[in-house]
C-alpha cells in the first residue's frame, strides 16, 4: 500500500481550513519525511515477520503447549477474574451454561414456529435476508433507536448515571476489517468529550441485526459507557481506582447490562431475545474454548468447530473470535465469572433485603467505587446487605 493510502497519511488530508496553501504544502513535505521512516520500519517488521519469524515459529496455539505454559496459564486465570479458579472448573462450567443457554434457544425456536434442528435455526437467521442490515445508513440508524429506547428507561434502573454523554459511530472504513464487532472508547474524566460506542459495519452480509441491542447494552449504556464514565469521573477514588479497573468486573458489568434488556422490555420481542442468548452463548463458549486452547491442546480448528456447532453465529465472527483468544489468553474467561458473580449479588440482595431492596441503589453500590476485585466487590455488597440495603 503506498504512503498515501495508509492510515499514516490521513492527518495531511484534514488540515484546519485556516492553514495557508502554503503552509499545508511546507508540512506535507516535512510530514512525508518523517513518515516515510516509520513507514519503512513497519514494513521491515512486516516482512521480517512473513520471512524470518512466522518459518521457525511453533505450530501450536496454546499455552500449554510452553515450557512453564500450564503455570502462566493458572497466574492469567487468577489476574483477569480475580479468584483462583481451575481450568478445570472453568471447562466444565462454560459447558454447563453452553447446555442451559442451548436449551433457551430451543425455547425461541418453538416460539416463532421454526421446525426444524436447532442448526438449522441457527442457519436460518445466519443467512435469511430478514436479519440482515439492508446498508450502512440502516444499520447506524437501528443503533440510533435502540439508544434511544435505552435512554428512556435509564431512570427506572440507575440514579447514578454518568455525565459524559454517548455517541454512536461505526468504525472508520481503513480498520473496519480487522475490529470487533463493537467497541467502547472513553470519554474526558471531565465529561467535556463523549464516550464513543463503535459497531462494525464491514461485510455486512455477516452481521445479524438480532445481536444489535445487546451489543449497544454492552458496549454502550448502562455498560461500558456507564461503568468507565462513572468511576472516571468520580474525584473522590484514587487514580489507580479512576482510570484502572479488573477486566472480570469491567466486562462482567457490561455482560450482566446486556440481562437489563429484559427490564427495560426489549425481550419481549423474540428475535431480541435470541439474539442475548447468542451473545451470552458467547460469552459461556468463552469459557470452554479458551481454556480448550490454553490447558486442554485443542488445535485453532477444534476451536472454530466447537463455536460453529453451539452457537448461531458466522464463520467470519468466529474466527476473529478464536483468534482473539489465542493471542490474549485468559482474558476472555472474565466475562461470564464477573457477570455470574454481579447476579449472584443481586439475587443474594433480593432475596435478604426483599422489599427494601432497590435496584437503583443496587447498581449505585456495584458501581461507586470503580472496577473491584470481585472479593471486594462481594465484601461491600454484604456489608450493604447488612446495613439494610439503605
């Protein structure tokens, strides 16, 4: 790719309106320069990769496939969920939840008078046009209305809610390709610039629109937008506590706002609904196929074939998905045991409080004091719980 099709050059082309001809035409030569540099050193990192690296590299994709892999493998677990949890454990509970969440599944099946195997469902919504954004625009404009909706049941469910407002974009076109399919980036800790929630609108024919409410739950508000923005802006926590944060309760939190969407009515519709229990199908696949890579030697392709067979989603999803997991071990593993611990909480709290419970407060508990260790977490809950929920 040239220099002036990569990202790299993109500055040159928004130049303030202000500059001068001349001065436009002084930095483009000074900037062409010093680019040129890095540019040439990406592309020996490039081709030293494909020619020297990528040849002698192991075939493998696991950690226990390392010297001292099982041993890294366990300190990950206990880094990214915060409890010291088996991979054991962890195989044989992500296969539990893939079993319950499966039986869900059938139940929509029937509902909407789907006959057939649950692959063939499965199939059925992968490729009927129905479930299918029909553009760009669309597809930005579904966003657009679900947060809407969002935005008029936030006070049925939080007294504590953010000051940095929310924006919805797709990802830019030259890195589309290789994103998730959504993402959060933060806002100021002052709240003058917006948290951004970014959808991925590439190869549209591979994205469901059924998923769209709990991506935006998720990545969006109350989830990520929400749990980030609060514990930023909040003066009071030190630093380490404000900018920080536990990926088992930073994405354990956006896993359980995605359950909020039965509360606030977007459940009632079944297509919605099957769409959250393929996005928590995900995330219990999670468990299985992560540890399956890292402590069990399964191979890229057992791991590709395990999450084609249990769940709706499209090749092109899973193997970005599989990927992800080879290269960031353990990481993946957080979502559910922060989110399973988050509902235990709360139906612990229901269920001693009982109508003194409120969820406002609930949430206003789980989410004052930035992104826990989830024993900190259970230990103020309890002490609330204790003090009567007030």
């Amino acid at each position: 790719m040239p220099l002036e099709e990569s990202p790299f050059w993109m500055p040159v082309k928004d130049f303030p309106d202000s500059f001068t001809a001349a001065e436009k035409a002084r930095l483009t030569r000074e900037y062409r320069a010093a680019t040129q540099d890095i540019y040439a050193a990406h592309t020996r990192m490039r081709d030293f990769l494909r020619d020297e690296y990528l040849p002698r590299a192991r075939t493998s994709v696991g950690l226990s496939q390392m010297k001292g892999g099982e041993a890294l493998y366990r300190q990950l677990i206990e880094s990214t969920t915060t409890l010291p949890l088996e991979p054991d454990y962890l195989h044989e509970l992500g296969l539990s939840e893939v079993a319950r969440i499966k039986t869900g599944l059938e139940e929509i099946k029937a509902e909407v008078g789907f006959e057939g195997t649950l692959d063939e469902f499965f199939d059925y919504v992968r490729t009927d046009p129905q479930f299918k954004p029909e553009s760009r625009e669309a597809l930005t404009q579904s966003y657009y209305d679900i947060g809407k909706q969002v935005d008029a049941k936030i006070d049925e469910l939080f007294s504590l809610t953010p000051a940095a407002p929310l924006e919805i974009r797709p990802y830019e076109t030259f890195r589309e390709e290789f994103s998730a399919g959504g993402s959060y980036e933060s806002g100021a800790p002052d709240g003058s610039r917006p948290g951004v929630f970014y959808f991925n609108a590439y190869d549209l024919p591979s994205r469901l629109t059924t998923g769209n409410v709990t991506l935006f739950l998720h990545e969006g508000a109350p989830g990520h937008h929400f749990q980030i923005s609060l514990a930023q802006e909040n003066e009071a926590l030190p630093a380490f506590m404000r900018f920080g944060g536990t990926t088992a309760f930073v994405e354990g939190w956006a896993l359980y706002a995605e359950t909020l969407g039965e509360e606030m009515g977007f459940f009632e519709d079944p297509w919605n609904r099957y769409g959250t229990l393929q996005d928590e199908q995900l995330r219990a696949m999670r468990l299985v196929v992560d540890t399956g890579l890292h402590s069990k030697g399964w191979t890229r392709e057992q791991a590709i074939d395990f999450m084609l067979a249990n769940s709706g989603m499209t090749r092109t999803e899973v193997v970005a998905e599989v990927e992800r997991y080879i290269a960031i071990p353990s990481q993946a593993l957080a979502y559910k045991v922060g989110a399973l611990k988050i509902q235990e909480l709360r139906q612990r709290a229901e269920q001693r409080l009982g109508e003194d419970f409120d969820i406002k407060a609930f949430h206003a508990q789980v989410l004052g004091t930035g992104g826990l260790p989830l024993p900190v977490l259970e230990a103020k809950i309890d002490r609330w719980i204790a003090a009567g929920g007030g």
